[in-house]
C-alpha cells in the first residue's frame, strides 16, 4: 500500500434495507479502536467524520417496491465525490453503513483510478452477489444492487450515470452462500468470478485469491476491497441483519487479510453492514476491526487476547 495517510470516512447509509441499526456502525468502528490500532501500525490517520447525503433528488423508481431510491441516489452522489477526493490524499476507509453505500465509494473509486489511468479492480466479500437490478429484486432493498449498478446493468434510471464502469471481468467474489435465482442467471453470463463457500471448502480460500491477486499485479491494477459482515460466519460475527451460516472463519478471513497486505495492492476498502444493535458486547466491530489491522499489516504474532468486556 502506497503511503501512510489513511483517510476514515464516516458513511452511516442506513437506506439500502428496511431493517434499521447500520447508521451506528462507523461511530462503533471508532469505539473499537479502528484509529489507534492503524496509528500503532504507523500509518498518519485523517477522520473526515460522519458524512451525510445530499438534497434529495426528484425520482421514481420503475418498481414500486424499491425502498428509499432518492436516498441511496443522494449518498451515491456524495461518497462518489468524497471518494475521490480522498483517494488524491491517501488510502480511504469507507466505514459504513450498509452495502448501498458501495455504489459511491466504489464508483468514486473507479474515476480515482481512470484519472490516474489505471485499470481498477473490485475484490467483493459478502454472502451475497448484490447482482440484482432494481427491477430484478424482490425485497426492493438497494444494499442488493451495487455491484449490478458499477458494472453498468441496465435499470439504474436516476442513478448517476458514471464515465467509466467495473469491468465485470476484473470482479471477484468470495465466500458467496445466498444468491437468488435472478442473480443467478445474469452472473452465468458474466464474466465475473466468483467463489460460493462450497469452493472454498473444496480448495481453500488463498488458491482462488492468490490467482485474483497475481492478475492485479500483472495489469498494474488498483484494487478496492468490499467487506461485508456477514462474509464472515455468524458465530463469530452476529452484528448484521442479513446472518447465512457457513461463512469464513476467524482464519479464513485474516488470511485473506494477510495475503491482501503482503500484495501491496489494495488501495482502499469499505467496511459495511455492521449493525452495532445486534452485536454482542462489540465483538462484531472488534473482529472487523482486527481484520483491517492484518490488512494493513498486523501478524499473528502481534495479536492481542481480547477481553470483550474490557471495553464496556
């Protein structure tokens, strides 16, 4: 990773589900000890504070079950800026929030890295796809849609329309367990790869990241890392609403960490859909934050014993 300045993005988007809770989520990030831990691994730590969305636009989703459009619109607009404009200055963390908020942080991501003319790559860890168009979901929550948004799938009407797009080729997902039929069919055809937790047991998680990764350095490539929460299994972190058993384990998902820091390629990350409501005693926000400490180069020899109550 190029640099020491990390920028910290408050981005408490709670307009991607019904299910409220997330907005909490970059302030319980701050709890755990995001900055200090990141200040003892040397890097020069910038906290823009909570952002909020801008004026509300005018739109009318074409599925009338769609929740919240005008608001997923407007906090698209505005990470999409903030993001970029951290991305002159350092590496940003985008602490969301829910999952909608992806459509900025990683929109502002891909303009970032054609102003520097470079290729851009999106490693998504998630249970989910977030293959869906708006007219294709079925809950009508947005937080389902980002990654059909950036690689430019029709039925984004209202939506900023963006200069460059994801190329779908240079997505991957890993650790996908609940994808629905819709979803299913358009990634058939589409290029991007992806890795449900069947293939992960059957291989192990380094060889399909190991391969994504060695195809970013071949091309130069800038990468964003997409961490969702329920990524990991539930029994290690239950603060989200959208629980599938059988994610990644405590190991699992620190050497995914591990092998992102020692490629030195990944250039900025968002941290989403933890609901701190649902959490017990911070043990969610603190696994998250760990994990973001071995991204940024922690070992395993440097990890502390946690004590959960001690925070509280």
């Amino acid at each position: 990773m190029s640099g020491t300045t990390t920028i910290l993005i408050g981005a408490p988007v709670d307009c991607g589900k019904r299910g409220k809770g997330c907005l909490m989520g970059p302030d319980a990030y701050r709890v755990a000890g995001i900055k200090e831990i990141l200040t003892e691994l040397g890097r020069d730590i910038r906290d823009l504070g909570n952002l909020a969305p801008g004026p509300l636009p005018e739109v009318t989703p074409d599925n009338d079950r769609i929740h919240a459009m005008a608001e997923t619109v407007a906090w698209t607009r505005t990470l999409m800026q903030a993001g970029r404009d951290a991305a002159k200055l350092g590496f940003p963390i985008f602490m969301g929030g829910d999952h909608a908020l992806a459509m900025g942080s990683v929109a502002g991501m891909i303009q970032h890295a054609a102003d520097l003319g470079r290729p851009f790559y999106l490693l998504w860890l998630d249970a989910h796809s977030d293959f869906h168009t708006p007219q294709s979901s079925g809950s009508g929550n947005l937080h389902g849609t980002p990654v059909a948004y950036l690689t430019g799938r029709d039925g984004f009407a209202g939506f900023p329309t963006l200069d460059h797009y994801l190329e779908p080729s240079h997505t991957c997902m890993i650790g996908l367990r609940s994808v629905d039929p819709a979803e299913r069919v358009a990634l058939k055809k589409s290029p991007v790869r992806r890795y449900d937790m069947r293939a992960i047991d059957e291989t192990g998680i380094a060889r399909p990241l190991g391969d994504f990764l060695a195809e970013v350095e071949a091309a130069n490539g800038m990468l964003h890392v997409s961490l969702d929460v329920d990524f990991l299994d539930p029994s290690i972190a239950p603060a989200v609403g959208t629980t599938v058993p059988g994610g990644a384990t405590f190991r699992e998902a620190h050497l995914v960490m591990e092998m992102l820091h020692d490629s030195g390629l990944v250039t900025s990350l968002d941290l989403v859909e933890l609901n701190p409501f649902m959490d017990e005693r911070g043990k969610t926000a603190q696994l998250m934050v760990d994990l973001t400490a071995s991204l940024f180069g922690r070992s395993v020899f440097d990890r502390p014993t946690l004590n959960h109550a001690r925070r509280f």
